[in-house]
C-alpha cells in the first residue's frame, strides 16, 4: 500500500480547475527532494522537440498535459485498479533541456533518468517529440537491452535526415538499436501507416528482426488479438513502452505534427494501453502530443488518459 503523502488531491476535496497542476494532482517530489527514494512511479516532463523534422510544438506538451491531467480521478473505470493506493507515485518535474543544442539536451535527460533510475525510480514520461525516447533508453538500457512496444504511425527507424542528420524524431529507434539498448527482435511497432520516402526504414526492421504491424492488419485483427502478439514478441523480460500520439486517428488526436489518417479511435488507443496488462514495463512515454495544434486540449486529454492506463499497469506490476 501506497504512503498517503503520494495520494494525488480529489476533486472531492478541491476542485479540478483550482490548484497547482501537477500530473495527476500527484505531489511535486523533485530529485533534490528528501521523499525521492520513497518514490515507485516517477512522472516526468521532457519538454523539448529539437529532433522534430515537421510541425514543431511538443516542447509545451508536458504543462498541457499536466494540466489536462487533472481531469483523471483515482480509479480506472473499466478495471477498478486504484494505483496511487498500490504504490507511490509523484511528479518529479521536467527536464531541463538546451533548445538550441541537440547533444547537450540529450545528455542532460539522460543524466536525469541515470538518478531516478538509481533511486529504484520506474519513469513515465510525458514528451516533448519522439527523439526524448532515444536519450531516456540510454539511461534505461544501459545494463541490459530493452524490448519495447511501440505505438505509432511512423517507425522512427530512419538513419538521417537532410543530408546526414542523425538525431531526428524519425531516427531514436534506429539510434537505439544501433546503440545495443533495444534487442530488435522483441521490438514491435503498431499501426504503422501513411505515405513514405521509402522502404529504407522497413528494410532495416526486417534486417535486424523488428516486427511491424500495419494499422491494415491492426484493423483487420482487432486490437487484442494484436496486443497477445504483441506481448508475446516483448516476453517477460523488462520492457520499454513508447506511445506516439500520432498512432491515433487525427480525427480524435489532431494536436500533433506529423499526422497520418486511418488511426484507431479514442477508445482502441486507451484499450491497447489497458491490454499492457502483464507486460514488465522499465518505464513508458507518451510523445509528440502538440498544444498549438490542440486547441481543444482534447488530444493532450487523450494523451494523460492513455497514460493513467500505461500507469495503472505499471503499478499493478511493481506491487504484484
Ligand atoms: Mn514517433
Ligand atoms: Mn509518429
């Protein structure tokens, strides 16, 4: 059972709009703070989007997504699991980045992740662009390679852009493999789609034993016999969770640059998420959601309800 410190503010007891907005209304804990080593989930902002090729923007989801995030209640409504009750969980901040210099800003996330990991700290973070994730598995699959479930429309898996630009929100996982911090052949991306430059990025996944599912294949199966697959590929061993907010169809996620049509819908996102259940997560992120393209703060509503259910597994996880 959770510490009571870690229980996030009801909207019994103040209401929703009011207060300081932390992820989930869960108390501030910074990596300075005494509490950090009773810390179990880490909630965590990377508000930085220097690897984006297209529509920029992401370096403001972690604050729309705080503040959208104060919307989720205590108690999943499809599975009942309470998380804050099953262990602690807090809002460790952001990450400081450097805007103007990619490395730089690279090995700071990774300096941060290095002291939450070491505190025994599981992270779910909140992005920023894609490329976030390339430096968080520097920090997390340091020790041993990951597998990773991924969510998106795009595999991430180029080698550059613009005449040799390696570090590029289309480009981490290709980074990350070639790094030995994912073991390719428990990575499996979903709902991949869209027109292409070209094969290169398929190619490779098929050179190095990454399986790709297809949103043709995702619609024609049906999202859990996709996710038995899926947790097959992955097994038990610890395993990342990078989640795209572009795998959503744009008519339910428009806040994002790099949109691709044909997505599933609100309720398949949240339930791939929900169907993590079993899967020993190392930590998960939801990326690339855009505020000043949501100007409903509808897509970044999705993007923390996908992350209450990435995190309801997680705790499930670490107290079972
Ligand atoms: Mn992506
Ligand atoms: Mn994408």
């Amino acid at each position: 059972m959770s510490d009571p410190f870690f229980h996030p503010v009801s909207g019994f007891d103040l209401p929703r709009f009011a207060g300081v907005p932390t992820f989930m209304r869960l108390p501030h804990v910074g990596l300075e703070d005494p509490r950090l080593g009773e810390v179990d989930i880490g909630l965590i902002g990377t508000p930085w989007d220097s690897g984006t090729t297209n529509r920029p923007g992401p370096r403001h989801g972690p604050r729309q997504l705080r503040d959208l995030s104060t919307m989720i209640r205590a108690q999943n409504g499809a599975t009942g699991i309470r998380p804050f009750e099953q262990v602690n969980c807090a809002d460790l901040g952001d990450v400081a980045p450097n805007p103007a210099d990619i490395h730089a800003s690279m090995d700071r996330i990774t300096a941060f992740y290095d002291t939450v990991r070491n505190a025994g700290i599981v992270p779910l973070t909140a992005g920023g662009d894609h490329l976030c994730s390339l430096p968080i598995l520097r920090s997390l699959g340091k020790a041993a390679p990951l597998g990773m479930i991924h969510f998106d429309s795009h595999t991430d898996l180029f080698n550059s852009y613009f005449g040799g630009t390696q570090y590029t929100h289309g480009t981490p996982f290709r980074r990350a493999i070639e790094e030995n911090l994912l073991d390719p052949k428990r990575v499996v991306q979903i709902g991949i789609r869209g027109t292409a430059y070209d094969s290169e990025d398929h190619d490779f996944a098929e050179s190095v034993g990454v399986t790709i599912i297809p949103i043709e294949e995702f619609h024609a199966r049906g999202p859990e016999d996709i996710m038995v697959q899926a947790k097959e590929i992955v097994g038990a061993h610890p395993t990342y969770v990078s989640y795209d907010i572009d795998f959503v169809d744009p008519a339910f996620a428009p806040g994002t640059g790099t949109p691709e049509v044909g997505g599933p819908n609100s309720f398949q996102s949240m339930l791939v998420a929900r169907l993590l259940d079993g899967v020993n997560i190392a930590g998960a992120d939801l990326v690339e959601v855009s505020p000043p393209f949501d100007q409903s703060g509808g897509t970044a509503f999705l993007g923390v309800s996908i992350m209450f259910e990435m995190l309801c597994n997680m705790a499930t996880c670490m107290s079972s």
